[in-house]
C-alpha cells in the first residue's frame, strides 16, 4: 500500500512539474485576418499560431474523393497456406502425442470462397495435417483432416 502512495505521489509531482514549465502563449487575441490583400511580406512565413492570409475572395474549391473500387464484392477468392504443427495432448492415460510421434508435422490450408458485398466473402476452408514417421518407427505416423464453412 505504501508502494501504490508514494508511486502516486511521484507521478503527481511530476505532471504538476511539467504544467508548471509550460509555455505561456505569445498573444490571447489573434491577429485580424484581411482578405483580398496579400500579405506585406511573402517570403517569410508565419509564426506559429498565427492566422494566414490568403489573398482573394473565393473560398478553395475540393474536388470529391472517389469511392474505392469494390474489389471482393462479385469475386472469387482463393487461400493457401503452409506451416508446421506440434503436437500437444495425451493419446490415452499413458502417452502423450509427442512422446509417440516427437517431430513437427506438415500442416497445408487451402481457402476457396465468393465475395458477396465489398466485405463480406462466404466459402469453405479445408486443412491437411501429416505428421510423418521417423525411420526407427512404423506405426508413429497421424494424420489429420479437417474442414467446414467460413464467412469472413
């Protein structure tokens, strides 16, 4: 508890040190701001927080920003993926997967799908797992299968 009080108080006296060095600013009003003259001198630039002048009447005119191109909406999509696996896990009371099979496996994804708006994308995904056997083991190979229906 005491740790928690004094940690507070360090971190207080330090944000009240640091409001205490703060800047003042130059000015509490703003300068006025004239329109359709130039400014006196163009080659320098404004001082920060000043109001820049620009000359003429008319405000800038924007140009809209285009929407962006739907690029999954009405397409197909296709994923592959490649990776190792571990094991984890026991097979029975006894034995646990990796004392029986000890190496990674080879793990292959594959994504096959249809975009159906700009961000929505509905297919089925598939996963292969094969976990090969070392030399000195014939009956230490798994593999695994595994698939089912995405919407992304």
């Amino acid at each position: 508890m005491r740790f928690l009080a004094a940690s507070c108080a360090a971190l207080a006296s330090l944000l009240l040190a640091e409001f205490a060095h703060a800047d003042e600013p130059k000015s509490s009003t703003p300068a006025p701001v004239t329109s359709g003259t130039a400014p006196a001198t163009s080659a320098t630039a404004a001082e920060p927080g000043e109001p820049v002048v620009v000359p003429g009447d008319s405000e800038p005119t924007f140009e809209p920003i285009p929407d962006a191109k739907d690029l999954l909406g009405g397409h197909f999509v296709l994923g592959a993926g490649l990776g190792a696996k571990w094991t984890f896990g026991a097979l029975n009371g006894e034995q646990s997967q990796h004392s029986e099979i000890g190496r990674p496996g080879l793990a292959l994804n594959l994504d096959l799908g249809a975009g159906i708006t700009r961000s929505v994308a509905l297919g089925v995904w598939g996963e292969f797992d094969d976990y090969s056997a070392p030399p000195e083991c014939s009956i230490c190979s798994s593999k695994s299968f595994a698939g089912g229906p995405f919407l992304r």
